[in-house]
C-alpha cells in the first residue's frame, strides 16, 4: 500500500502528464492523446483522493463507490462531486467512450482543485 505522499506524488505526476497529452491531442487532433490524457487526469484525482482519505486515517479505497463513501464519511463532498464528474467525463465519456464533450475541461480544473485542495489538507 503506497503512503500518503506517495499518493499525492502519484497525483501530481498524472495530472502533469494527462494534461500534457491532453492537451497535445487537442492541438493535433489525436483522439487517442486525449483520451489518454482524460484517462491520467482522472487518475491523478484517484491518487489525491486515496492520500486524502488515508491521512484521515480510513483505509484506501478500491473502487469509485468506495471513494465516495470513504469521502463522504469524513465529509468531504465537494472531492464527492468532482471525482463523480470525473468519473463520467474523463474516465467513462473521455477514455472508454472516445466523447469529448464540453465538461472535460470543467473536469480538468475540478481535479487541480481537488490535488491543490488536497497537498494543503496533508501538509506535504
């Protein structure tokens, strides 16, 4: 089991690499770049998530529905709503589904906020 900052770590270098392809995907036109970026920035939110919820002390979650409720115990809905819009435009709509739709990037920014959010809670 990876430790906290090692998840935060882990977060920090998703989101630096999704965004990048990301955004190299959208200059081209290279579906596939922008679906692998979609895909490392919703894991870049699984990684701060799990280094959140580990230095609240609950055990790491496995699955998005055990995410939410991890959050959702030590009450941190807004992580809730932006792993949830996450989960369904980055990771089911951006990578599985090849759609890019409007809220990708709404997604995006959700996931800085969520990491930056998150590197002040564990004071790494």
């Amino acid at each position: 089991m990876a430790k906290v900052k090692d998840h935060l770590k882990s977060a920090e270098e998703f989101y630096a690499l999704g965004t990048e392809e990301y955004e190299e995907g959208l200059r081209k036109g290279d579906l596939t770049r922008m679906r692998e970026g979609c895909e490392k920035i919703f894991h870049a939110y699984v990684e701060a998530a799990a280094a959140l919820v580990q230095k609240r002390g609950l055990p790491e979650p496995d699955s998005h529905g055990e995410r939410w409720e991890a959050l959702d115990k030590i009450g941190e809905r807004r992580l809730i709503e932006i792993g949830d819009l996450a989960f369904l435009y980055l990771h089911q709509y951006g990578y599985y589904g090849g759609k890019m739709r409007p809220e990708v990037e709404k997604s995006v920014k959700g996931v800085k906020e969520a990491i930056d959010y998150v590197r002040k809670e564990v004071a790494y």
